[in-house]
C-alpha cells in the first residue's frame, strides 16, 4: 500500500525507518473538550504556570527520567557521529522516559533529542533522532567523553527552537533559532552568555552563571507550587507576558513531579528570554488555558506509525500538538502543546 509522506516528517521518516517506523495519514478529529481540569494562575513577574489535572495513564508505575538514568549510569547516549541520529541503551532494568526536547551534554556535539520514548530495559541500542544544538565544535571538549553523553539537565527552549527540531525537522534552522536564544538571553541579562569553551553551546548557555541568576527567584517563588498535596497533576501549561504559549502532559504525575524541576528552570529561561522593558503583563486566566488545548483539536492529523509506539501531530493555524501514545492498550505518554 502507498503512503504519502508529509514533507514536515520526510526526514524523522528517514530517521525512524530503522526502528520500524512507518508513516500515515489520518483525517482530523472533530473538536473535543482538554481532558485536564486546569488550576488557578501561579505567576512571577512575565511567566504565568498552571497545572493540569487529570487521571494517570501508567498508573502506579515509576518511570526513570533521562537525567536519573544517566546519572545513575542505568542509560547510554552513544555518540554515533552522525548529527541527526545518536543511539540509546538501557543498561538496567527499568523503563527509561525521553523526552523530544531533552538537551544531551558532550559527544563530538551536544545534541536535542527530537523524539519522546519509553527505552525498555536491557534494550540494546536503539537509534533515536537528533539535532545539533551547537555549531562548530566536533571533538572533545575539555574532558568530557567524546563517545557517549555525560548529563541531560535543561531543555530547549522557545517555541520556534522547538518547532525546528520536532515538525520542520531541519538542521540550520535548530542553529538559527538557538542563535536567537542566545542572543536574546544575552540582551536580556545585559552581558555576554556564550561560553569560552564553546560559544554556539546552547546547553553552556543555559548555564551561564548570568542566566542562572536571572531565573533564580522566579523559579523558587514557583517550584513550590507543586506541593505533596497535588497528587492528580500531569501537566502543566504556560503563559509568557499574558500569552499562552505552550503545555505538556505525561503519562502520570510521578513522572511529572520527576521532570518538574527541568520544566520549570526552561519556562523560566525562556521567560526571561522574552521579557519586555516596562512591559505591564496582563493576567492570565484558566479559560485561557481551556480555549488553547481546545483550539488545536480541530487540527489536521498525521499519525507516525512504529513498532511500540504511536507519534501524531495534529495542527491548526495557530498552533500544534504533538502526541506520544504506546500500542500496548494505546497509552498516552506525552501530549505537548505550542503556539506557533
């Protein structure tokens, strides 16, 4: 049977066919209400959060985060000197969550991880799309190992950095657009951000000593908000100088609370990214949040198709939906929402 490959994936096809994928198309859903009961508004200074309830979809599981897993040594990101592919093992003997947007740290490059997956244990290496978030560089870097991946602490961040690497899928716009982030980072906090050690680092970037102090009250006033009393939160979305920008919804709220801390430092950073002098940021309300994760349901849908999972975008003019669901019992693993 023929398929028709959109050209926005022509090139995760290319870079999943190895791991069984197959691509298709399915017509658009007909609008549906957000599953999710969204909170009151958490705010500091431009950056509005609001998290969303809703019911587990692996319930009781507990999962492994990248970041864990590497640190722990429980995973492998091999380099593979091919930019856009890199290969993951999991070498224990729990399921390990990746999501698209994780920033992997050393190698020849660090690199973005395009695609969400759960690895299973004693997996083997499985290949897994990339992109570069960092120009120029092709060797090691000071001591790190030039053949696997060291860390995986931030994220991406930026809507058009995201869009890049998840539905346009191409190499020189991740570059153009991390060069903006840089360069808005840098005017924001009114100082040079790029690090001597390699200057087209997004990920030394993010750390920056200027950056981290910049993001530093508004992630405490907000990491708090998640209190041991939220037991039912599985997302959260996010509103940046009184717009909506953006959601992400997991599996359960264990793996939530997990990545909560990541989540919160790249809304932060990008928050600042964008923060306009003298700017008064309207309020934000929850209706807000409900017309979002609506709207795109009117979307077209592509679904991708591999061996134990499902990837679908759907979207509207104005914005995009990227869904993760695992054939076993079609489990949702991940939806993430952006404003285009």
């Amino acid at each position: 049977m023929s398929r028709t490959i959109p050209v926005h994936l022509a090139s995760l096809a290319l870079l999943t066919l190895a791991a069984g994928l197959t691509v298709a198309l399915a017509p658009p859903r007909s609008p549906e209400p957000p599953e999710y009961r969204v909170s009151s508004p958490r705010a500091h200074d431009n950056l509005t959060i609001f998290f969303l309830h809703g019911k587990d979809q692996l319930a009781g599981k507990k999962v492994l985060t990248l970041d864990e897993a590497l640190e722990a040594k429980k995973l492998i990101v091999h380099e593979t000197k091919n930019v856009n592919q890199l290969s993951i093992e999991n070498v224990s003997t729990e399921e390990v969550f990746i999501q698209a947007g994780d920033i992997v740290k050393g190698g020849q490059q660090d690199r973005v991880l395009a695609i969400d997956m759960l690895v299973p244990p004693k997996s083997g290496k499985l290949p897994i799309a990339s992109f570069c978030v960092e120009s120029g560089r092709w060797r090691q870097r000071g001591k790190e190992n030039v053949r696997a991946f060291s860390a995986s602490k931030d994220a991406i961040v930026g809507n058009d950095l995201k869009l890049a690497a998840r539905k346009v899928r191409d190499q020189r716009r991740v570059w153009s657009n991390v060069a903006r982030v840089q360069g808005q980072l840098g005017k924001a906090v009114k100082g040079n951000v790029m690090a001597g050690a390699s200057p087209s680092s997004l990920q030394l970037t993010l750390e920056h000593k200027k950056v981290t102090e910049a993001v530093l009250a508004t992630i405490k006033k907000l990491e708090k908000e998640l209190s041991d009393k939220d037991k039912d939160v599985v997302g959260f979305a996010v509103a940046i100088n009184g717009k909506v920008i953006c959601a992400d919804v997991y599996a359960n709220a264990d793996l939530f609370r997990k990545l909560w801390p990541k989540l919160l430092r790249a809304s932060a950073i990008e928050a600042v990214s964008l923060k306009k002098a003298d700017q008064k940021v309207a309020e934000v309300k929850a209706e807000a949040v409900t017309a979002f994760l609506s709207e795109v349901a009117r979307g077209k849908k592509t679904e991708t198709a591999g061996k134990d999972q499902t990837e679908v975008l759907q979207e509207t003019t104005k914005n995009c939906l990227f869904e993760t669901r695992l054939k076993k019992g079609n489990t949702l693993l991940r939806r993430s929402y952006l404003a285009k």
